[in-house]
C-alpha cells in the first residue's frame, strides 16, 4: 500500500500544480454551468424546454467536467512512458496493478471533489434562479456517478498507454466532443429520436447523464442507466488493466 499511494501522491500533486487543470476541469465546467442557466433564462416559457434548467444541467455538467479528467490521466500516463519513468519504475517491486491503482486512486479523489464542487455550485444557482434542485438528490447523484468516474479515468488511462504524448490530447479532445454530444448534455436525445437516439443508448455517456439527471431528481429509474455505466466501467477498466499489463511486459523485454 505504501507503494500505491506514494505513486499516488505524485499523480494528485503534478495534476493539482498544474493550472490548466484548474481551467479545464474546474473553470471550463462551471462557466458552462453559467452560460447554460443564462441560456436557459432566455428561452421563452412557450417552449417548455426544461434541459438547461439547474436540475437537469447540473447531472450533464458533472459528467462533462470528468471528461477532462479523463484528458488529464491519459496524458500524465502517456508522459510518463515517453519519458521512461514508468520504464524506471518496473525495476522496482512495484507491480503493474500498483500501477494502475497508483493512476486511478488520486483521480478519482479529484473526481469525487471537482463532482461536489460542481452540484455546491448548481444549488447556489436554484437559490438565484428560484428553480428547486433536491440536496439529498444531489448527494445520491455523486454517489451514481462513481462508476462514470472509474469508467473515464480508466479510459484516459488506456488511451494513455496505447497513444503516444502527442497523440493523446488529439484523441481526447475527440472524445469529449462526442461524449458531451452523445451524451445529451447539451439537446434531447429522446427528442432527437431516431437513429441518434439509438446510437446515444449504444455508448456509455448518455447513460452516465441520465443517471445524474434522474438521481439529483430522485427517479428511480436511474437504476438501470447506472447499471449500464457500471457495465461500461468494468469492461473498459478491464481492457485498460490488460493493455497495461501487457505493454509494462513488453517494455520490460
């Protein structure tokens, strides 16, 4: 354990000296967050549009804000590969699960945080903009996001060791594009209908802000989009625990 956390420790502490960390996994979402309600107070009564109301955008924003996590963990793993360190570590007694716990435990932690922040932010919000958002709800959705947080840091830790340094933040960047699309962050998929609606219930991010939108609102049926993204997490933290492995036995021949 000793080992896990001081691995750890390293991950937590470059992420947070980083400001660009602050501005893309903070700053970005909550800006967002704003623009949205603002963008909500202009649409007019008529429409009955209720996506970029506080209850229902907050779920969308936290999920969005992982995303960038999920940038940050592919990234420190890709640096870490191409500047040998993890090489370096191999010789140690550290083996490759150390590793892959060494990388997902601090974001996670940063995940869990970024999460509140995130919802402390969206309750100060209904207070301005006089629209209900439940704090026991909110508190249930931080809890439902757990598997959407181990899913897009594992994720990023994936694309981090299959993609160089150079590669990665290009691939990321794609798939925050898709996932905050996709995952009806910012239109209604069940409005949309049709084949986007079908290809939205095929990928895991439209589930992940479902579960959000539908636990801040205490809907039981959140149950069994958290049930499809804890499926999503397993099977891609799996994929990315067997690339690892496989790359640290290739490094080490």
């Amino acid at each position: 354990m000793n080992k896990i956390f001081s691995f750890s420790k390293r991950i937590f502490l470059e992420i947070i000296r980083d400001p660009l960390s602050y501005i893309f996994c903070l700053g970005f979402p909550l800006i967002m967050l704003v623009v949205m309600t603002l963008v909500n107070d202009a649409v007019p009564e008529e429409a009955e549009m209720t996506l970029f109301e506080i209850n229902n955008l907050s779920g969308g924003i936290a999920v969005f804000g992982m995303a960038f996590l999920m940038m940050f963990t592919c990234l420190y793993a890709a640096k870490d590969r191409a500047g040998a360190f993890l090489t370096r570590l191999y010789a140690t007694p550290m083996k490759s699960g150390d590793f892959i716990a060494g990388y997902i435990f601090p974001t996670f932690v940063l995940a869990v945080l970024q999460s509140v922040i995130t919802f402390a932010a969206s309750f100060m919000i209904s207070l301005v903009t006089d629209v209900k958002i439940n704090v026991l709800g909110m508190f249930t959705a931080v809890l439902v996001l757990f598997p959407s947080m181990i899913m897009f840091i594992s994720l990023g830790l994936l694309l981090g060791t299959l993609f160089s340094e150079k590669a990665a933040p290009g691939l990321c960047s794609i798939i925050i594009s898709l996932g905050s699309f996709l995952g009806g962050i910012w239109f209604d998929v069940k409005g949309a209908g049709g084949v986007l609606e079908k290809i939205c219930n095929v990928l895991p991010f439209y589930h992940s802000v479902s579960a959000a939108r539908m636990a801040i609102n205490l809907n039981s049926d959140f149950i069994v989009h958290l049930l499809i993204t804890v499926g999503y997490a397993a099977a891609i933290t799996a994929v990315s625990v067997i690339v690892f492995k496989n790359k640290m036995r290739a490094d080490l021949s």
